[in-house]
C-alpha cells in the first residue's frame, strides 16, 4: 500500500461544492481586494485565537515580517529565535536589517530552549520570536518572564501550530503578535499563499494594516514606508469555509499521532514528547532515530513518504554563519523523520507505516 506523505485530495473533494459555492460568489462579486469577506475571516481568526484584531496578509512571511516592524524593531536591533526552523522565521527579522541571534532548542520539545535566553540578550535585543514547531507550543510561561523583565516584544510564529494550546492558553494570544501561514500544507491552508497576524494591540494592528497596504491610512495618505501584502478575498472565502472543520481536523491528527505513538512503542526511535498540559496540533509528526538516513531510504523504497524538517538549521545556512556550534540543534537535524500525519489518513495506512519500521528494526 502506498502511503504518501502529504496528500489533499480527500480533504478537497469531500467539500467541493461548498468551495466552488464560495469561489463562486466572490467571481460574481467581483471584489478581489479586501472589504467585507476578508474582514470577516479576520473576525473569525481572532475569535479563534482569543485575541482582540486580526489582520490578513499574503504570506506567513509577511506576517512574521510586518508583525516584527509593527513591534517597533528596527535595524541594528536583535531578535532572539530558534535556529531550529523554517528559514523563513530568520528571514523576517533579517529583512528589517535586524540580526536574528540564534538560541539552541530542547531535544525533547524541538522548541527553543528557553532556560538559555537571558544569556544571550544584550542591550540591542527588542524581540524574542518563538516557533510552536511542528504544532507543539513553546514554553511560553518561562518566555513571557523573561520577556518581561526585560522589556522584551513577544512575536510568536504560529505558521505551524493553528489552534495548539498550553494549559488552556491558545498560542497567537500568548505575546504582542501570533503570526499564522495559510501555506497549503498547513493545517489550515488556502489554495495558494497567505497569512494572518493576530493581536490584542490597538497599535500593532493599526501598523500591520497600515503596512500591507503600502503604508497608507487611507486612500490618498501614506505615512510610512509600506508594503503590497494583502490577504486575497478568494484566499479568504476558502479559509473561512475551511475553519468550520479545523477542529476536527485537528482531533483527526491527534488521533493518528497516539496510534503512531501506540504502534511504534518499544522500538529504539523516539517519538514525539508533549509537555504537561500541551495541546499539540501536529502539523507534523516526527520521530528521531539515529539510523535516520537509513530508515528514510527503506520507508521511501516501500513507498512511504516520509520528509526531514529541517536537515540543516539555519545557524548553518550560507547567510546566517558565524553564530558558533548550537550543539542540539546540529544533532536532531541528523535524526529527526517525519511521518504523514494529515487528517485523511486511514488506520490502514497508519499501521502500514509503523509495521514497515517495525520491520526496518527487525532486519
Ligand atoms: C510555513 C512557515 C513559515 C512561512 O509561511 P509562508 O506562508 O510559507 O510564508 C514561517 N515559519 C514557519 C515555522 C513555517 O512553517
């Protein structure tokens, strides 16, 4: 049985009509650019993110990148952040003219350690920019603390992690900004890019607004440098319709990760570690094992998709060398898998992915 590792057909088929409906409309409408249908989406992300605002914009990039500038950091300033990502998340802060300052991550959450901080803040840091990876929230108690005794912006990257709670605390609600990416193959994706940047501040949301649409306070007025970055409005009739099912989409990927964890118990692999409390969303589901390359090889030969996020992190990347060793970060980047984890999967396809590493250890 072929397994791959990510797939939408199923998801998209089974609401079709309900999308064409949607798309529909707005052809009719003819109005692609904001006004009503992407104001009420933002609505709707903030009252699932339980925050006051909500702003669309085209990508998690832009989010990560506008929610940066609308926090008041600027060039020559730092921002604290995992190296442990999607490139993306040091590319925001870089664009600013910024300087990403790289802070190693937990071997067992993948999220950035945050007992090791405070060392690296100088009197330059502005932000700290957390990533919920994989779907697992940060620990955002201990990086709130810190955030506060110094004075410290929170901007948390949320582009994996839609709907994931600690002790009940829903992440995109825990700092000054939660920034989310619509991408397809995230858990809640449009069909094609864009993003969202949620907040409870009056003046980070009229800066983003401001910001994705090319600085302007209305029409005519342009008061700061700007930007084009807009959610489009058939991006949103298609993410609104697609939210009514997050939820149960979500519970469907939790469901595959315990029988992932069940199946796969007893064998030398780790599988993944929630913290007390957490309420993770598995945007992925990734094991560690130390004959990584080889398990990826045998699982791909018995046509199995499986992918490695992120094989090189990006303290090793060409453009952010000379931050010196981040020594768990350039470990786990050499043993981490991941599996298909997606909502459709089937406890058929499930099962044939754990019998066949049964079998890759058995051998
Ligand atoms: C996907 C992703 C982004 C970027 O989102 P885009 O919508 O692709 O720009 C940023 N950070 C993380 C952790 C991501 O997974």
């Amino acid at each position: 049985m072929k397994v791959p590792f990510f797939d939408l057909r199923v998801q998209t088929q089974k609401i079709k009509d309900q999308l064409l409906r949607a798309i529909e409309e707005v052809v009719d409408d003819t109005g692609f650019i904001l006004g009503p249908r992407v104001e009420q989406f933002e609505k709707l992300m903030a009252e699932f993110c339980r925050t006051r605002l909500a702003v669309g914009v085209a990508s998690g990039t832009d989010a990560l990148h506008l929610a940066l500038l609308a926090s008041g950091v600027g060039p020559g300033d730092e921002v604290i952040t995992p190296p442990f990502s999607f490139i993306a998340t040091a590319e925001a802060i870089s664009y600013i003219g910024a300087r990403p300052v790289f802070v190693d991550v937990d071997e067992g959450t993948f999220n950035i350690n945050a007992d090791l901080i405070e060392e690296k803040i100088t009197s330059k840091t502005k932000a700290i920019l957390p990533v919920h990876l994989y779907g697992q929230p940060a620990d955002m108690s201990k990086i709130r603390r810190i955030a506060e005794k110094h004075s410290l912006k929170i901007v948390e990257d949320c582009a994996q992690s839609i709907g994931a709670k600690i002790n009940d605390q829903i992440v995109g609600s825990l700092g000054d900004a939660g920034c989310f990416s619509f991408f397809p193959t995230k858990n809640l994706g449009c069909f094609g890019d864009g993003g969202m940047v949620v907040t409870s501040s009056q003046e980070i949301y009229q800066k983003v607004k401001m910001l994705r649409s090319h600085g302007g306070i209305n029409r005519d007025d342009y008061e700061i440098l700007g930007f084009n970055s807009r959610l489009d409005v058939l991006q949103a009739v298609i993410l609104e319709l697609k939210l009514k099912y997050l939820d149960e989409w979500t519970q469907a990927r939790r469901k595959h990760a315990a029988d992932y964890n069940n199946l796969l118990k007893g064998l030398p692999l780790a599988t993944p570690f929630e913290l007390k409390g957490s309420y993770c969303v598995y945007n992925q589901y990734t094991i560690k094992s130390s004959e990584r390359d080889r398990l990826m090889e045998y699982l791909r030969s018995n046509d199995i998709g499986c992918m490695v996020y992120y094989p090189k992190s990006i303290h090793l990347q060409k453009i952010y060398q000379n931050q010196g060793s981040l020594p768990v970060s350039e470990k786990i980047q050499n043993e981490v898998l991941s599996l298909p984890i997606y909502p459709e999967l089937t406890r058929l396809q499930i099962e044939t992915v754990a019998g066949a590493i049964r079998k890759f250890y058995q051998k």
